[in-house]
C-alpha cells in the first residue's frame, strides 16, 4: 500500500492493526495512508493544510482557534440512520407494542426502527456499507488514529483506532481522546492487542461529483452511522460532524461502551462527574445524567459565586463517566475523554464563566458566529459582546444583526477544547483508579409537574426515577419541536442493547452484596409558572443551593420529608439566603393530577416499548408510585417547604 513518504509509523503497526488497515484502504482507495502520531507538527501541517483549502479558518484574535463551518445539512448527529448491528434482533431492541417505526429508505427495507434505537442486521448492513466505502476515499487521504479512552495507566482504559479521511476529525480526535504514537506503544506492549476498530469517510471521493458546500465534504443523502458490538467494530459515512464522525465519543464511549460494560460488570453512562467541596472542607463527587444540551457542561463547571460561601466546584467530566465498584466496594468513575465537545449557545460570562475563559485558546470552532474585530459570537453572548461597535458574520456567513430572523450560530454550534484548559478541572481528573462518586444525579426539562429535587427511597427506585426520565426536545438532534421526549437515563440516543436488559443490569447492582451503594436524586431547573411562564428557579451558579441540600443529605442530614414521590427537602432546608421572590411551594408543589398522568404516561412507554423485556422490578416500582400518589386526598393540599 501506498504512504506518505515521511510517515514511518506505518511500520509500528502490531499485525492485527495492519492487516485492519490493509482490509479497508482496500476497500477505500485512498491515495495516501498516514498514520498519526499526534505530535504538535502534525496537527499545525494538518490545521495548516485545512486552512489552505479553506475547510476552517484561523480566529483573527485567540491564539490557535480555529473556526469551520458546515455543509448547512451536516450539523447534528442523525439519530434514524444510527444503527445497531447483530445478529439477532432481540439483543438491540424489543418489538414495539404497535410494531416497527414504517420504513422510509427503500434501500433499507429491514431495518427496524424504534423509539429506543435502530437495529439491523449485519451482513445485510455490510452489503450496504461496502457499496458505500468501495472507492470512497480517492483523491484523498486515510488517517490511522489510534487513540486512548481513559488515561493513559489505567487498567480501566480503552484503546480505538479509527481511519479517516477527515483531517478535521484528525485534529478534532486530538483534543477530545489521548491521541497518537504513545497508544501505538501500548497496542505493541501487548500480544494480540485489543481495539475498537472504527472506519469513517466524509462519502466524497475527488474529484467531487457535486459542488463541496463551504468547503465541507460530506454524504447528507448516504449517511449512516452503524455499530457491530459483535466485532468490536464502528463503520460511520457521510458526516463530517461531530457526534458522527468523532467516533470516541458517543460511538465507543457510550454505544459499544454500555455494551463492553454490561459483560464485563460495569456502567458506561452519559454522565458529567464533579467534585463538591463543602465549607467544612469535606469533598464528595457527583455524576449527573441529562439529556443533550440540558446544561450539563454549565452544573459541571458551576461557578462559586460565594452564593453558599465556602462550597467549591471542580470538573472531571462534562458528558460521560465509566464506572466500576473497587475492592472496598465504592463506586469509581473516569471521565474516558480528553476534551469538552459542548454546545455553544447559551454559554455566556453569566452562565458558563469557566468555559468562556477555556475556550480563548487552542480551540476548534464549529458552526460559529464571528465578530468583524475577530471574536466568536452566538446566542447567549448578547451582554458580553458590544453589539453596536462590531459587525457579525452568521454561521452561513452572511451580516447578521440584532434582531435577525436566523440565528447568529447555529443552535448546536460547538467549541471543542482540551479538559486541561479548564480552569477548575479536578485535581483527580486523570486519577487511574477513578473518583469516588457518592451521588448519582437525574435530571431534565420539565415545565411542570416535577420538582426541583428529591431523593428516591432505594437502589431500585433510583432505578425506576432514571428509566422514566423525561424532557423536553433541543438541538442537539434533527428533532426541532418542543415536546416531552421519554430519555431514559439520558441515553436514548445512546442505547446500543436491549433496554430491558439495560435495567436489569442496573438493578443487578443493587442486589450485590458488600457495596456502599450513591444515593441518588432527580432535579429539575426548568419549572415555569403556567400564569407567567417564567422560570420558577434563577438556576445556574444557584443551583450550589440544591448542590448543598445534596451534600447534606449524603452526610445523613435530617432534613428531608417523605413524599409520594421521593424525599423532599423539609420547610427551610434549602439554603435561600439573599434570594428573592421564590416561590417554594409551587417548587415542590406535588400535584396528584399531574403525577396520575406521569404514571398513565409512564405505563404507557413501557408496554409500547419495553413490554416483556421490562424488568418485573420496574412495574412494581410504577405500581407502588401510583398507589402512592392515589393517596394524595382529592383535595389539594400543601406539600413540604
Ligand atoms: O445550564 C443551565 N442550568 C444549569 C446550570 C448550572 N441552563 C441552560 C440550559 C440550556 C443549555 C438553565 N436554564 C438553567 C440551569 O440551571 N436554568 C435555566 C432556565 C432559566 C433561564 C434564564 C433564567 C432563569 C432560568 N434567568 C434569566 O434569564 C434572567
Ligand atoms: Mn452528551
């Protein structure tokens, strides 16, 4: 095969990696093959290079940042043609009550599509896949990535390779995993190593058959992006953005993760991680599972604001956690990637200080505004930038002003940048054994109904709280309407094996003997009044008020109160110094309608889609939090607070 002359690493592949990469550029064609080694030349030949063929272009301003903009129709990951591939059909998703999702690409006609994910089968799929790849990298070139999940002399750790013909993937898998010849090193300590292999093509050979949009190849009509749990295998066509292309991320990391974990008795979860220090000194770290765009990278950066003097917030993790119980049967979590990938809008010098700050430098901007005096603009930074002395070029690079229809950035607009930019990232951020994780947070954006936190009674209703969550849609995905998605776990996208299965083994954790199980919670910042339709809870940094509550609850506190629904915090446990105008009834307000229909709407989720797979635990759990709430007397009267 044919390299770069200046790339002897070719030669450092162990065979296994060789004969992988021998098999595809076959099937590719690419003109070169280069393997990275993850040097800083590498990346400024890279970034230097794309520059040239105008793919991104350097900010004016921040040192080493770096702006692309899209094909406008690559901007999210594309959750129905993400696919799960087995053999058998059972062991990715149950058969919904009212039958498959119909299908609309005839040239799929098996696959089955359901509200908790796709699944096809995979010699089928390969058919498809091998029409799509054969040739498909002429004209370019195929980038080796080996890369590391986890840090590096951690047993937990797993390592990826992935082939690309995207020199941004390359530069972008740079900062969100360990990259490079070091993972080279650890794949050839070993003798038969183990990798995810992952295989992805923007779907453009050169030269083009069609115009190439703001210089972004990409595939809209082809893309596809499929997981063979079987072979440790991830096969991704068409997009050049992130959630599809950056294959650590969600590809491995969550999908064939979860999987990895289920077998060998672990958890791999869409989770920030964060370490909470007290006034007193004491430090306990959280996870947290929302679903996309919820704000989990603002609660894992949550700023002090001396609002609760003397708590302190550091970040492991913005978006996933790998978990395992230690000897002493304490819940350990590493954060497998090396940077934040997180959604821009929204982040301001109010709600996100420490990212505003990390993403000065050594940063890749996606789908961005620019400022005419070289800034980074977008929905949220209103206050922060002087709207009157500078102009603005939107994402689609056309002037944009206040008050424009379109947005500035688009609405899953990214900054992608290295952890250890962070200025608060934890001490204990690369710790080989883990962070000690106390507590396990669930949340997401309910308007009405649910409070803004309590805590379950047990493990198995823990469970049950993080099986039905629920929230309303965003960005992150095709899906534009507001409505009340069902996101269990916050994974929904990110299933990649039977979600029954899934639960049982959740479950199967709380039957182990000898753990010091997390408590766990469910938080909601997003409560409106009905009459006002404002935000009953300011949230962002004063969401360290909830943070408190936790804390003191993980440290035996009485100061909850049993509710039909959880443990609420009791009158006054809440610290609300120096807030005005909260409304703390309507907070915690448990309405016997609203949780009736929770409850009829819960039911029905679960035998549409998880029917007999549903483990028996989950209809106790719904039956007693029904029968809970009937004893609600008809009558409306005040809860809690
Ligand atoms: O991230 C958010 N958090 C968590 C912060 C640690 N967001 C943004 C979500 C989209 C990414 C929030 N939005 C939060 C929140 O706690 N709360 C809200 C809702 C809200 C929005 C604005 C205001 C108050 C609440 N206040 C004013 O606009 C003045
Ligand atoms: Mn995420």
């Amino acid at each position: 095969m044919e390299y770069c002359a200046k790339n002897q690493l070719l030669d450092k592949l162990p065979k296994e990696l060789l004969s992988y990469v021998q098999e595809k550029s076959e099937l590719c064609k690419p003109d070169h093959i280069y393997v990275c080694d993850g040097s800083e030349e590498e990346n400024k030949m890279l970034l230097a290079a794309m520059e040239k063929n105008g793919e991104i272009r350097k900010s004016k301003k921040h040192k080493n940042c770096w702006l692309a903009t899209t094909d406008p129709r690559d901007v999210a990951r594309v959750e129905s043609r993400t696919i799960i591939c087995t053999k058998n059909q059972h062991d990715v998703v149950s058969t919904p009550k009212s039958g498959f999702r119909p299908i609309v690409d005839p040239n799929m006609p098996n696959i089955k599509q359901t509200a908790l994910g796709n699944w096809m089968d995979t010699d089928e799929m390969i058919l498809i896949l091998n029409e799509r790849f054969n040739g498909c990298m002429k004209g370019r070139t195929m980038f080796v990535i080996p890369y590391m999940m986890g840090p590096f002399n951690c047993p937990y750790s797993k390592i990826g390779v992935e082939l690309t013909d995207s020199p941004y993937v390359v530069c972008s898998m740079r900062i969100m995993t360990r990259m490079g010849e070091r993972v080279l090193n650890e794949l050839n300590k070993v003798e038969s190593p183990n990798f995810i292999k992952c295989l992805h093509s923007v779907g453009v050979p050169l030269p083009a058959q069609e115009p190439i949009i703001n210089n972004w190849p990409c595939n809209p009509a082809k893309t596809i992006i499929t997981h063979f749990p079987e072979r440790n295998e991830i096969i991704t066509f068409g997009s050049g953005y992130g959630g599809n292309s950056l294959c650590g991320k969600k590809c491995f990391a969550l999908r064939i993760g979860s999987i990895l974990a289920k077998k060998e008795g672990w958890l791999a979860e869409h989770m920030l991680i964060m370490g909470v220090t007290n006034p007193k000194g004491e430090k306990k770290y959280f996870c947290a599972a929302f679903p996309s765009a919820c704000g989990k990278t603002n609660l894992a950066m949550l700023q002090n604001r001396d609002i609760i003097p003397g708590y302190k917030i550091e970040c492991v993790g913005d978006d996933i956690a790998w978990m395992r119980f230690d000897e002493e049967g304490r819940l350990r979590a590493i954060n497998p990637e090396f940077g934040f990938f997180g959604v821009a809008p929204g982040t301001s010098q109010s709600t996100n200080p420490i990212a505003l700050e990390m993403i000065k430098e050594d940063t890749i901007f996606t789908n961005v505004a620019e400022t005419s005096n070289g800034d980074v603009y977008w929905e949220g930074l209103e206050n922060d930038v002087d709207l009157n002395n500078v102009t603005i070029t939107s994402w689609k690079n056309q002037p944009w002003q206040k008050g424009s229809k379109e947005p500035a950035a688009h609405p899953n607009s990214r900054f992608c940048t290295y952890a250890s930019r962070c200025s608060i990232i934890d001490p204990n951020w690369e710790s080989p054994e883990g962070v000690p994780i106390e507590a396990i947070i669930f949340g997401g954006r309910r308007p009405t109904g649910v409070p803004l936190v309590y805590e379950v009674f047990d493990w198995d209703h823990g469970v049950f709280v993080g099986a039905t969550m629920r929230s309303e849609s965003t960005a992150a995905a095709e899906f534009t309407n507001k409505q009340i998605m069902n996101d269990p776990f916050a994974m929904r996208p990110f299933l990649a094996y039977n979600f029954g299965q899934y639960l049982s083994h959740w479950l199967s954790i709380g039957q182990k003997p000898g753990l010091k199980l997390p408590k766990m919670f469910h938080v909601n910042w997003f409560l409106k009044d009905p009459i006002t339709n404002q935000f009953l809870w300011p949230g962002f940094g004063e969401n360290i008020r909830i943070i408190d509550w936790i804390f003191r609850r993980l440290n035996n506190e009485n100061c909850a109160i049993k509710s039909p629904i959880g443990y609420l915090p009791e009158k006054g446990s809440i610290n609300l110094t120096n807030l005005k105008n909260i409304n703390i009834n309507q907070l915690f307000h448990i309405q016997k309608d609203f949780w009736l229909k929770e409850c009829k709407s819960i039911r029905e989720y679960f035998v549409e889609n998880v029917n007999d797979d549903l483990p028996k635990e989950m209809w106790t759990q719904l039956d007693l939090l029904e029968n809970r709430i009937q004893q609600i007397p008809a009558i409306e009267r005040e809860k809690c607070a």
